[in-house]
C-alpha cells in the first residue's frame, strides 16, 4: 500500500523537475495561493471556536440580568463575543443618554394582588428614562454595531472564495500552456515519439493537480465557515432585536402625551417657585 504514494511522490517530483518556466510560475502562485488560502483558514476557523464559546458564555450572563445595563455595571468583559460588542455599544449609548438627556418620571405605585415579574418591578421603579428620539439613537447604534460584527466575521473570506474558484483554472492555465509549449518543441525537434511527449505532458499536468490541492481544502473550509458565520450572525441580530425590546421595556419613557405635559408643568412650576423664593 505504500508503494502507490512513493510512485505519486516520485511522479511529482519528476513532473516539476521536467516542468517549463510557465509551469513553475504557475506552480508558484499557486502555493502563494495556497499560503494566504490557509493563513485565513487557522486564524478564521480560531475566530470563530473563540466566538462561539465566548457569545455562548455571554448569553447565559445576559439571560441573568433583569437591568440590560447589569452586564457593564459589574465591568464582565467576553472578548470575542460578537453579542457582547454589539451589547457594550448599547449599554455606552444607553447610559449617555440617560446621562445627557434624561427624563424623569415618578415611579408607578403598584397594585396589590396583581403580579409583576422582576422586569416589570424595574420598569416601574426606575425614575430615569429616555424618550423615544433618544430610543431610536439607539437603535441605530446597534444595527451599526451588528453590521460591523458581521464584516468582522466575514473578513478574508473572499481569500477563501478565490482559492475555490480561481485555483483550478489558474492551474488549468499552465496545464494548457505547458502542452502547448510540449507540443511545439516536438514539432521543432520533428519526434513524435512518447518518450519526447511524457516529460512535458507530466510537467504541464501538476500545475492542474496543484490547482486541485489548493482549491478543495479551501471549499471545504469555506462552506463549513460561511455556515457557521451565518449562524453567529442570526443569533447577533436576534440578540439586538432582544436588546433592543429589553432597553424599551425598562428605560423608554412611555407616558402618555397629557401626563407627559402634566410632569412637565409641575417642573416648571417648581422652578419657578424656587425662583421666586430666592
């Protein structure tokens, strides 16, 4: 069983030695290709081992919280999360706006004998919201930050996509080039024979088969990445619409326009008495 790998080694190694300048040119860029092909491949496929085992930590921490700025209140940190990138953007927005443009409500008084879950009690007991332009700033801010994710994700795949398809026909290239020059130095030494043919036709053959190496790993590696990332990039845009709908539910203002005017008359009021008490 050994000996069909010694032949094909040797039949390589014979191919190459007998291989034109066009044919090991074509090698050569071919191997370069190779390189950078699995340069992306060790660093992606790393990327994504960290990302997955990183958002999944993140997200049994974030399912724990009933405050969405919990998580940065306590400095956690998940370094390779894309969930928790897309998160600390948020929160960062989230508490600028609450520190910058605050609203202030009193909180609600609650009805005995009703029920309320810990994030109703939240939403009701926090007396610093945001109003709904700010919301909205917000919102921008995490799809920003899920597309940015998403590019990080997918960035030097297009290395990968180039092995798949343009390998075997770069490899085609010296293949055909290569018994074509085969073929042209027969017809000027005038010998047909296979004895003259067999070196070239084998030297032109390994740039296919090199174009054949280069590009299956990276298709394999490809549709196994491109799959994963899909999935990464689903559970990022149900964690923002989740984030999202957390943040409106505990810090958006919701009041309706008449007590909204009432507050608003009562602070006025008031400054206007402390004013005048002056």
């Amino acid at each position: 069983m050994m000996i069909i790998p010694l032949l094909a080694s040797n039949a390589a190694v014979f191919a190459i030695k007998n291989a034109t300048a066009e044919g090991q040119i074509t090698v050569i860029v071919l191997l370069l290709l190779s390189l950078f092909s699995w340069t992306i491949i060790l660093s992606k496929f790393r990327q994504l081992v960290i990302a997955r085992k990183a958002s999944k930590k993140f997200m049994e921490a974030y399912a724990s919280t009933r405050d969405p700025l919990d998580i940065q209140k306590r400095g956690e940190e998940f370094e390779g999360a894309p969930a928790y990138q897309l998160y600390i953007r948020g929160a960062d927005e989230l508490a600028y706006q609450l520190k910058n443009n605050p609203v202030r409500v009193q909180a609600a008084k609650f009805v005995e004998g009703a029920e309320h879950t810990n994030t109703d009690m939240l939403a009701k007991t926090t007396t610093t919201k945001v109003s709904n332009s700010s919301y909205e700033a917000i919102r921008v801010i995490l799809e920003e930050a899920a597309g940015v994710q998403a590019m990080s994700l997918e960035k030097g795949m297009i290395v990968l996509s180039t092995a798949v398809a343009g390998g075997p026909f770069i490899g085609l290239l010296g293949t055909v080039w290569g018994v074509m020059s085969t073929f042209a130095g027969i017809a000027e030494a005038n010998s047909a024979s296979l004895t003259t043919m067999a070196p070239g036709v084998a030297a032109a053959l390994v740039a296919t088969v090199t174009g054949l190496l280069v590009a299956i790993p990276a298709m394999f590696a490809y549709n196994f990445m491109v799959t994963t990332i899909r999935a990464i990039t689903q559970e990022l845009d149900l964690f923002a619409s989740r984030f999202a709908n957390h943040i409106e539910h505990v810090y958006v203002d919701h009041r309706p326009l008449s007590e909204e005017i009432r507050s608003a008359n009562e602070v006025l009021a008031n400054r206007i008495t402390s004013a005048l008490n002056r």
